[in-house]
C-alpha cells in the first residue's frame, strides 16, 4: 500500500501539473457540451412555407389558416406574387428560401361538397431528410385536424395522444445525457494513454520498471488518480446539463455513478492498453480520439438508432462500451429506470472493462520485460 501510494501521489502531481490533462478534463467537456446543446439541433422552428390557392374558397381559407395559426409555419400566398405561382415556388424552393410548396387546386371546394377525394398538391425540399421528416409529419397532423373540423370526426374519434420523457421533443434532451457517454469514455482514455506516454517520452518509466514495485501496482497507481478525475468530470457535466440545459434528473444519482464507474474502468483499461503500443504523446491521443470518438459517435446509438444501421455495422457496436451506457445514463436520466433495469447492460461493461484490464496487464508486462 506504501508503494501503491506514492505512484498515486505521483500521478497527482502529473495532473495538476500538467496543463495539457487539465485541459482534455475541463476545457473539451464544456466545448463539446455547448456544441451539442446548441449547434447540433434537429428542432424545427420555422417552416417556412408557400401557398397557391386556386381554389380561394371557404374550405382553402380555412384549411390556410389552420397552417398560419400553427406556430411553426411562416405562410407566404404566391397567388398574386407571380404571374405563374408555381414557377415562382419552385424558383424559391431551389434557392432555400421556402422549405415547402402547398398547392390547393381550384376543384378543391366542388369536391369537398360532392364527398369525393379532394387532391392538395405538397412539395417538400428534401435536401435535409430530417427536416422534410418532420415538414410531413407536421402537415399530416395540419391536414388530419382540417378535415376532423369539416366532417366533424372529432365526435366520433377521441385521439389523446402523450408523449412520455421528452413531451417537447428537444435535441439538447437526447443528446446531452449521451453525451456524457461519449466524454467519459474519451477523456479517461485518453488521460491514462497520455500518462504512460508521457513516461516513456521522458524515459521515466524505465525507472519506474526498475523499481521493486509490480505492474499491477504501477497500473492501479496510475488509474486511481483518473477515476476521481473522471467521476469529477461526470459531476460537472450533470450539473451543467441539469442547471444550464435544464435536462431532468428523474432517476438516482447513486445508481448513475455505480454504473459509470464500471465503465470509466472500461476507458481506463483501453487508455492504458493504447498507451503500451504509442510511442509519444501526440500519438496516444490520436489514437484514442480514432478508437474511441469516432465509434461511441456513429456506431453506438449516439446519433443514429442501431436499428436503422447494417447488419455488419450493428454488430460491431455490440463491442463498443458506449452502446451500453448510453442506454443506461438515458434510462436513468431521462426515464428515471432503476438498476434492475439495467443489469444486461452492467454484466456486459463489466466483462468488457474485465477483459481489457486482462489485455492491458499483460500488453504492460510485456513492455516491461522489453525495456529491462
């Protein structure tokens, strides 16, 4: 424990020292959080959309004033704008100004009376499938509600719709408690890649080889530090999210850390397995951003659902830690879920962090017994 104990105070003293760690602890987390609570948004705002009204009947100015009521829609009539209306939409859908052309033809009004099928002419841009998504489904809901109102379906159907966790649908609630995913997983990585390259850069480590301390003590020594580190980085990030972003903490915080802390080991060992096979610095890092940012990004659940990838590609998130607590840090924030919720996802973490502490133990005594 004595031995143990100075290479702790050691790698202490590297970190507060050390203004590039400080910098991956507390600068990178608060820059990727604000880019992903504000710049990376699928929210819809304003859908800015023309109107050709043929028709100009009651029913077409009713159905129009279902669109301008909506406060998402920013209604523009090119009826008496151009003297051809639908060269004159197409024009301002190519150059990005409107997001959707409505066209009501003038037939509209005759067969709404006569019971026949009325035809509205829709055109989206496309060049965003997220937002023409959500165009489409926005102007289903619309369109739905017009016609409820002119054949007084709303007596015969009672649709009471809710929407649990996210009722408002923000980005900022989907992407920031994964975020925290993402960050711990990078930043305890790349903490102890960098540690252990940090000594062999400087030759230090030699020394520490020579030392009559073991490889598992040197190991422990140098990841006891980042787990506080790391379980430090994860309260600043909670509390950036819950009083800055506003993202609700339903669940228990205990339960939250318990789990975290299995799979900060997971990043830790892969720091430490990345940092026997880097011979600098600058090396360690860029091999920890390529192992594990890009992956724990688009292959595990992040961004994209796994559902909707390739076969190949979901199996390979099956091996990547962050698919596993992002369904855990999401249940347990958003959803308030509790442990029993969880306990797949726990055993997988903790065979993986198991397995790459076996890989690293034995990849670190291998260069141990090199450089002796």
């Amino acid at each position: 424990m004595i031995r143990l104990k100075a290479v702790i105070q050691k790698e202490f003293a590297h970190i507060l020292r050390d203004p590039m760690s400080l910098t991956i602890v507390i600068i990178m987390p608060v820059v990727l959080m604000f880019i992903f609570g504000y710049a990376i948004n699928f929210d819809l705002d304003i859908v800015s959309t023309g109107i050709i009204d043929y028709s100009d009947c009651q029913y077409s100015k009713e159905l129009i004033k279902k669109f301008a009521n909506n406060d998402y829609f920013e209604i523009t009539n090119l009826k008496y704008k151009y003297a051809d209306p639908l060269k004159g939409g197409n024009d301002l859908l190519r150059s990005g100004i409107l997001d959707e052309l409505i066209i009501i033809p003038s037939d509209f009004s005759h067969k709404i009376n006569s019971n026949q099928k009325a035809n509205i002419g829709v055109i989206i841009d496309g060049s965003d499938s997220n937002i023409a998504n959500l165009i489409y489904q926005y102007n289903e809901l619309i369109i739905f509600d017009f016609i409820a109102d002119i054949f007084k379906m709303e007596k015969m159907i009672d649709v009471n719709t809710k929407i649990y966790f996210n009722p408002e649908g923000k980005s900022a609630f989907f992407f920031i408690p994964g975020l925290l995913a993402l960050l711990l997983l990078m930043t305890s990585a790349m903490l102890t890649s960098v540690s252990v390259a940090r000594e062999k850069e400087s030759g230090s480590i030699e020394l520490l080889f020579i030392s009559p301390l073991r490889s598992y003590e040197i190991i422990l020594g140098k990841t006891i530090p980042y787990i506080f580190v790391a379980l430090l980085n994860c309260t600043f990030i909670l509390l950036l999210a819950r009083f800055w972003f506003l993202i609700p903490f339903r669940g228990n915080v205990i339960t939250l850390y318990l789990f975290a802390l299995v799979y900060i080991m997971s990043g830790l060992a892969l720091g430490i397995l990345i940092s026997t096979i880097s011979e600098s610095q600058s090396a360690a890092m860029f091999a920890t951003l390529l192992i594990t940012l890009l992956p724990s990004l688009m292959l595990s659940g992040f961004i994209f659902p796994l559902d909707s990838m390739g076969f190949v590609l979901r199996k390979v998130s099956y091996v990547i830690p962050a698919t596993y607590f992002l369904k855990i840090v999401r249940g347990i924030i958003l959803k308030g879920s509790e442990m029993q919720h969880f306990y797949f996802e726990g055993a997988v973490l903790l065979g993986i962090s198991i397995l790459l502490l076996t890989i690293a133990s034995k990849k670190f005594q291998k260069l141990r017994r090199k450089i002796r």
